[in-house]
C-alpha cells in the first residue's frame, strides 16, 4: 500500500511539471501574438519545432523542458512558443526562417525585433541544451556572423564561433562547405595545424583520391600530434579506403557483366578504372593498419583490368592462402568466373573448382546457390579439356 502512495504522489508532481511546461509554451499561436508579448515583456523568443509523430520532440517537451533547471532558465529569459510545422501556424513561422529546418525537433533564438539569434537541432539532455544556448547567447548571433562571412570575415576566432553555431544548428554541408573554403584558402600542410585540423578533421579526406586523404595518409605520425585519437584516424582512414575498394570492385565486375570489357571501344573506362586502381594501390604502400590486406585487393583488380589471366590466378590463389581476400561471395564468384573463362591450363582450372567447392561447403546454406552455377561451368569446361586431351591422344 506504501508504494502504491508514493506512486501516486511521484505521478502528482510529474504531472504538475508537465502542467507547467505546458502553460509556459505559447502552443501554435499566431507568430505576431508570440511578438507582440516578447516585445511586450523585454524578451527573447525560444521556439521548438515538432511534428506529432516526432518521438525525440516528444521526449524535449515531455522530459527536457519541464526540468526545474530547464524552465526556470527558459522563463526567466524568454518568451517560448512551439509549432507543429505540419500545421497552418508552424508553416507560417518556418517561411518566415526558410531552410533552417532540415530535422525536428529544432528550436530557434530569435530577439525581439525578430533577429535569428541561434538555431539548435536535436533533442538534447538538460545539461547540453543549457550549456549550448548559454554559449549561443554569449557571443556574436547568427544573424550578424553570416553577414560577417558574406562581407568576407574570416579572422581565425571569428571562423571558430560561426562554424560552431553551424554545427549547433546540424546543417552539415553548410559547415562542410564553410570549413572546406577556409582550410582550402590555406596551403595543404596547415592541416597540421591544431585549429584547423578540429574545424575540419571530420569530413576533410572523405574522398580517398583528395589530396587532403593523401596529405594526411603521408603525414599520418605528425598528425598523431594534432589528432586526439590517432587509432579513431587510424581506423576512419581505412574505413574510406576498404569502402572504395569494394566499391571498386563491385564496379568493375558489374561492367565485365555488362559488356566485352577488353573491346577497344571500352578503352576509356578501362583507363579511368585502372588509374584509380592505381591511385588507391600507391597510397597503400603506406604503414596504415589494414592497407596491406587492401593492396591484395586491388593487385588482383589491377591485373584484372591488364586482362593478365596467369597473374589474376597467382595473386588471387596467394592471398586467398593468406586470408587476404574479402570474404563475400559476389567477389569469390566473379573472380572464379573470369579465372574459369579464361585460364587455359587443365590442372589451375581444376584448382579453381576445387578451391570454390571448399570454400562453398564453408558456407551458409542459404549462401551455396549462387556458387552452383560457377561450380558448374568449372566441371564443364574440365570435362571439354579433357575430351579435347584424349583425342589429341588418339591422334598421336
């Protein structure tokens, strides 16, 4: 009976702050009410934006927002509101502010004459949504730093604070585009430094082929200096590198499929894949955990798109001993494929059937079919070679 009372009286004084919370956001009222009580008040204007099937709104209105912290700091500074942005009065309020909104919830700082002070994307903890508008409030707005950046600021703390209320406000190409033109404006090797290593390191050398991936990829012990988890860069630096091999691959089978990939009239493609094969297979000659099992990869590739049959076998039969190949089906079916089209001896052609059908039965057997009709060509081609073998026996 004593937990059930002390139930009772803990859903009381949740549903009490609820309450509270709810009288202290103005709920999809006309825009020019909302302004009329800020100015009215002195006040600044705090918007959350949602949409009802929205659960991380739900969780700032039902769980962040009525914290005693949170709603005092909200009412002591502001005049709130909140806006459905599926209903009439919420697309009047985001037209107002247009492309600030790419996710809800998002919540707006705007002064009383209608300035945009700060825009937060996310349902946050109390401690981060106080924190981040407390820091928002403390320096230059948004509104006057992207005046700033058009008329061509770009003093290095001024970069600092604008590309961190882009961060606040999620739009990610924004502060890509942002923090790329201003790291660009500089000579490669300042990414070595501190300031501008942090504004960019999470985006600057997605692109394996970039110079930025190759600077950093040369430079990899200096930037053990400038990069607080030097095994995190490690690991993203072979993440980009294992993705476009295997994107790399995957393109490659996919267009052998598709055409006579060795016709001169292919002669582009195959040039442009070769040089990117290339590119990828200097870059991993250097000590970065992961490459070496990347360069079996693109050796076997590369001697592939050179339409050299005997070395596609000894490099894939090699690494395939070392475990150095990628262990997905669609990359062992397309390189037997070709290897079983075009290799010439009887006893590789058997080694090749012998080695699909082990790594078959290796399989799950929902996975086997499609080794079925590989496995097949394979018997049949042996068979024709060794029909072809005894008449030339008979002959002699």
């Amino acid at each position: 009976m004593k937990k059930i009372v002390v139930a009772f009286i803990f859903s009381l004084i949740a549903l009490g702050a609820f309450a509270q919370n709810k009288a202290l956001f103005l709920d999809n009222e006309p825009w020019e009410k909302v302004m009329k009580k800020a100015k009215k008040a002195d006040k600044m204007v705090f918007v959350d934006c949602y949409a009802s099937w929205c659960v991380p709104c739900k969780h700032l209105m039902n769980e962040v927002f009525p914290q005693k912290e949170v709603s005092e700091y909200l009412e002591a500074n502001f005049v709130c509101a909140k806006y459905d942005i599926e209903q009439e009065n919420g697309k009047a309020f985001t037209a107002l502010y247009p492309n600030r909104i790419s996710a809800v919830p998002t919540m707006f700082v705007i002064d009383a004459e209608g300035n945009l002070l700060q825009v937060i994307r996310g349902a946050r903890e109390a401690d981060d949504l106080l924190g981040t508008l407390k820091e928002g409030l403390a320096g230059m707005p948004l509104y006057e730093l992207e005046q700033k950046y058009q008329q061509g600021e770009r003093d290095l703390d001024f970069m600092k604070r604008y590309l961190w209320m882009l961060e606040s406000m999620g739009n990610q190409k924004v502060y890509e585009k942002v923090a790329g033109d201003y790291a660009a404006s500089f000579p490669i090797d300042s990414l070595l430094n501190q300031d501008i290593w942090d504004m960019v390191r999470l985006f600057i050398y997605r692109d394996p082929y970039s110079p930025e991936y190759r600077f950093v990829v040369e430079h990899l012990d200096e930037f053990a200096q400038v990069e607080k988890d030097y095994y995190r860069l490690e690991n993203v630096l072979y993440d980009i590198m294992n993705f476009e091999v295997n994107l790399l691959n995957s393109s490659i089978f996919k267009t052998m499929q598709e055409m006579d990939f060795w016709n001169e009239k292919n002669a582009d493609t195959v040039r442009v894949l070769k040089q990117k094969v290339n590119q990828l297979l200097e870059l991993t000659q250097y000590p970065v955990k992961g490459f070496t099992q990347k360069a079996a990869d693109l050796l076997v590739v590369q001697a592939l798109l050179n339409h050299d049959v005997n070395r596609v076998y000894s490099y894939f039969t090699t690494f395939e001993d070392c475990n150095f190949i990628i262990d997905v089906v669609w990359y062992r079916e397309a390189v037997y494929q070709y290897l079983i089209k075009y290799i010439t001896d009887q006893r590789r052609v058997q080694n090749c059937v012998n080695r699909l059908i082990a790594y078959q039965n290796r399989l799950e057997p929902g996975s086997k079919a499609s080794l079925d009709g590989v496995i097949a060509k394979g018997k049949e081609k042996l068979k024709v070679m060794e029909e072809l073998k005894e008449f030339l026996e008979l002959g002699e």
